[in-house]
C-alpha cells in the first residue's frame, strides 16, 4: 500500500522549566494557616465549612480566611506578601 | 503554585473531581508536577453549608483518601527527596508524521484530536506548498502565539504551520491571507471554558469579493465555500496550534458548542449597509481588507423586524434576556438596520450602541446576583475597577446599565429576504489586516 507523507499540525511548544516547591512543616499544631477564596463559584462557602473542620478536629491551629483581591485571572502579591508575613501555609481553592 | 514556589508558602490547592486531568497538565506544563492537591465533589456552587461540610468530612474523589488527610499531608508530608527543582525540559514538535497509508493517516489525525471529527484533506508537502505560494511571508515566520486559557503556557507557531491546518480545513490557497491573519490575531477560536464558547469572525473590505464570500442570503449558513473553510480553518489551526483541543485535558466547555465548526464566519454586506463597516469604525480605511475576532461566542437572541409601537420594549427584552457578563454584537439584516434608522433615527452604528447601552438595564440586586458577575465582576468592582465599583453603590431595585458602550457592536449581514435580526453575545477581540498577509 502505498505510503503518503503529511506535516505535522501541531505548533511548537515552550520549554518547560521546574519550579521548587516549598519546605513543608513538620507540624500544623500553632501554625496559622491561611485559607484563601479564589472568588469563583461559592468557593468561599466550602472554606467556611473546611475553616470550621478545623476548629472542631485541630483547635491548635489557627486559621484565616481570606479572599483574592480582585478576579482569580489577576496575580495578588499583596495577598501573597500577608500570607507570607503572617502565615505559615496555605489552603487556596477552589480552582474548579 | 505561586505561592508556594516564589513566595516559600506550603500550598494545597482545592479542585474539583472533573478537572483532575485538566489541573495535572497545568501543573507539569507550569513546572510543578508535584505540586499538592486535593479534590472534592462537583459541583461547589450552589450546594448548601451542610452539602460542602460532608465534601470536607467526606474522601478526596481521586485519592480516596480522606479529603482532610490530603489536606493536612499536602502541608507536613516532606517533598520528595528525588524532586528536581532544576531541571529544563526542551520540548518541540517534529514537522513531519511517520509516513502511513492514507486510510491510517485519517485515523491517526481524529485519534489525536487534530481533526473537528469531520474529514479532512490531508497536508502533503504538495499541498502546502500550494497554500504557501499565496502569501509573501516566508514558511518558518513566526505568526504568532496561543493557548487555550490562561493558565496553560503559549505555543508558537509559523507561516508553514498555518497552512496546514488550512490545507486540513479544505481551504483554496487563495483565502491564506485571511487565515493568516487570524492566526496572527493570538485569539483562540477553541478557548477552554466550562461555559462552552465560540468564536465569530467578520470579514470586511474587498477580499470579500475577491475570494466571493457571501454577505447576503445564507451569509452566516453552510452555503459559501470560503467562508465555510476559513471558519473551519480558524477552529483547526486554533486547535492544534494552541497545543490542542482535548476533551477533559485542554478543552472543558460542559456542553460544547456547535457553533465552533465554523465559528460563525461571515462578510459584513458593506453594500447593503447604511452605515460604515465594521473594520473601518476600527480605524481601518474602507479600501483595506480585515477579519474581526469575537469570542466568548454562546448566546443568540433573535426577532423580526424594528416594530413601530413597541419595538424600545422588544429590543430591551432581548437585551434584558442576556447574562449580562455577555457582550452584545447585534447581527441586523441590511432591512432591519434602515429600520433603526427610521425608527430611533440612528443614522451611525455609534448612535444606535448609545441607546442600546443605556437602555439596557436591570435592577442592581439582580445584576450582582449572577454568577458569572460574582465570579468576574463583583471581585473587580470591590477592588475599585470603574465603572463596576460605582454600580455597586446602587440600591437593589435601581436600574443600572449591563452593558460598556465599548462592548456593544453593530455589524449587517443578509440579503434582504426578510428584516430578521440578531443579538450574539459575544466579546470583541480585535480587527486583523488581512492586506499585511498578502
């Protein structure tokens, strides 16, 4: 049978670059986690009720809900540089 | 990813079920492949206190693991000792496909979603060469760049890649400046969103009846060969250019949308029209040949005719019906638009969009109250972005405007059978030189 040869449509993908994740903690008990809204689709609704796991499972553990400054399609450093001054980890969601 | 990578944050992110293969690609192709995550049930929105506390106490819908234990291990389980950090993987994308029989070639492009599922012409380097011989700019130029949402990285693609893809589509090499030019315009005709959207593309100037495109009977319908391929030819080259189109990975619209087949292409009936094309109210002049980008392409409302007693309250409702994060372009027959004329004495498409915006109105508590306004309105308008911060201002039951004047456009198309006329929702993107391509 014979053989066609044909191009190849796909375009040229980036260059993938590893990104560092961050030392994790040994521990949660004192620590002050942040819980941050996404702002999309009742996202806040579900941290309450996470918010509230919290409170009646690890008492230990503070945590603090915050929402995105604006839309979730915008960066937010001043919400990261709070969350990097004043906390200790994150819960962020949720992202769909 | 942000969060934890740039700012040292330990991070769990919280996703639902659905977008579980979605959300694992983002994070290989952002770099973090090992990035923490936990999933809950869909959907979130709309479920009570009670509902989303047993998503809490209830088991990741990946893992099976409790959804807490995912939680609470994402933020304490050390990374993993074997975890590069620093490490640059060089990806490309060979120009040509293994030889084959015909019939496995045809298979293979549906197999991997680089077809629309509708047969298409193979791209033999005879056949591009073809389509390559209708522009000046040479086969390795860069056109452009694109992605399917803005959280997947931006492929780039060249002259020679495009006519591929129009070569697939079944185009005639002579329509490549039109293709051309919506490559370049970087606007994806198969962007990725839950809400299935499309894209409308507009043709303006005289490639119109160069390339006898219709803007008259069936204008927007299966009945014209350029405007079915170029459509056709924008949704492909989008698709694979882009780094694909997949269902559940790269493509997560709910329902689809079938008006991505040949996203709405269509030429503006200059001729017919009473008032200035599309591409010249955009800065162009009337002698220069342009293609017009929409998208977020999802809604139509549509009536007969510009009625003498209550055509104000016909248009309104159209308008009213509208989710109001939709834009609207209205699509009037060439009747229709001389019927504005004589009704509201709209003698520019400008005066026509005034009224429209400002009687396009909805009481304040209901606007706030959509979801697609919570979602991408409401967080701008609290972050003190005009003019959505000042409408948050009004009382509930005052009637405030849906709509920016900049988002409301005006285009005539048909051939006068009769004074029907539309309202797509839809958001303009941009006007492309098709002349530049040439």
């Amino acid at each position: 049978m014979a053989k066609l040869t044909v191009l190849n449509p796909m375009g040229y993908p980036p260059k993938i670059t590893r990104k560092p994740l961050a030392p994790r903690l040994s521990s949660l008990e004192g620590k002050t986690i942040y819980l941050v809204d996404a702002r999309f689709d009742d996202s806040e609704l579900l941290l309450r009720e996470m918010q509230g796991w919290f409170a009646d499972n690890m008492p230990a553990v503070k945590t603090k809900l915050v929402q995105l400054s604006s839309v979730y399609t915008k960066d937010d450093p001043k919400t990261w540089e709070e969350i990097k001054r004043n906390g200790d980890a994150a819960i962020i969601g949720v992202g769909h | 990813m942000t969060l934890d990578s740039t700012y040292g944050v330990p991070t769990v992110s919280l996703h639902t079920r659905p977008f579980a293969p979605a959300v694992r690609s983002v994070i290989r192709v952002n770099g973090m492949p090992r990035a923490r995550l936990a999933f809950v049930p869909q959907p979130v929105m709309g479920k009570t206190p009670a509902e989303l506390r047993a998503y809490v106490d209830g088991s990741d819908t990946i893992t099976g693991r409790p959804v807490m234990q995912e939680v609470i291990e994402g933020l304490t389980r050390p990374i993993e000792a074997d975890d590069p950090t620093d490490m640059v993987y060089e990806r490309t994308t060979p120009r040509l496909v293994e030889p084959d029989s015909e019939e496995n070639l045809h298979a293979l492009f549906q197999e991997n979603h680089w077809s629309d599922q509708l047969p298409i012409i193979l791209p033999t380097e005879e056949r591009v060469a073809e389509m390559l011989a209708h522009t000046s700019h040479p086969a390795d130029e860069v056109v452009g760049h694109m992605r399917p949402t803005m959280f997947r990285e931006y492929w780039e693609y060249t002259v020679e890649k495009v006519a591929v893809n129009a070569v697939m589509a079944g185009a005639r090499p002579e329509y490549f400046p039109v293709i051309l030019a919506l490559a370049a315009s970087g606007a994806s005709a198969r962007g990725s969103t839950t809400s299935s959207a499309a894209a409308m593309v507009v043709v303006n100037g005289p490639i119109r009846n160069e390339l006898a495109m219709n803007s008259g009977i069936g204008a927007m319908g299966p009945y014209n060969h350029a405007t079915a391929t170029i459509g056709r030819a924008y949704g492909l080259l989008s698709q694979n250019l882009q780094g694909g189109s997949v269902p559940g990975l790269t493509y997560l619209g709910s329902q689809g949308n079938n008006y991505a087949y040949n996203n709405v292409a269509f030429a503006e009936n200059e001729e017919r029209s009473p008032w200035e094309p599309f591409h010249v109210q955009h800065g162009l002049k009337a002698e220069e040949s342009a293609v017009s980008v929409f998208t977020g392409c999802r809604s139509t409302a549509f009536t007969l005719g510009v009625r003498e007693t209550y055509w104000r309250e016909h248009v309104r409702n159209m308008l009213r019906g509208m989710d109001p994060h939709e834009s609207p372009t209205f699509l009037l027959d060439p009747i229709t638009a001389r019927q504005f004329i004589d009704r509201g004495g709209f003698n520019t498409k400008e005066k026509l969009v005034a009224w429209v915006q400002d009687n396009a109105r909805m009481p304040a508590g209901e606007y706030w109250d959509y979801q697609l306004i919570q979602n991408y309105i409401y967080p701008r308008a609290t972050f003190g972005e005009e003019p959505w911060a000042s409408k948050l201002k009004a009382a509930p039951n005052e009637l405030i405007p849906m709509f920016r004047t900049e988002d409301i456009h005006v285009v005539v198309v048909g051939g006068e059978t009769n004074g029907y006329w539309r309202i797509m929702g839809c958001n303009y993107q941009k006007t492309v030189s098709v002349d530049a391509w040439r």
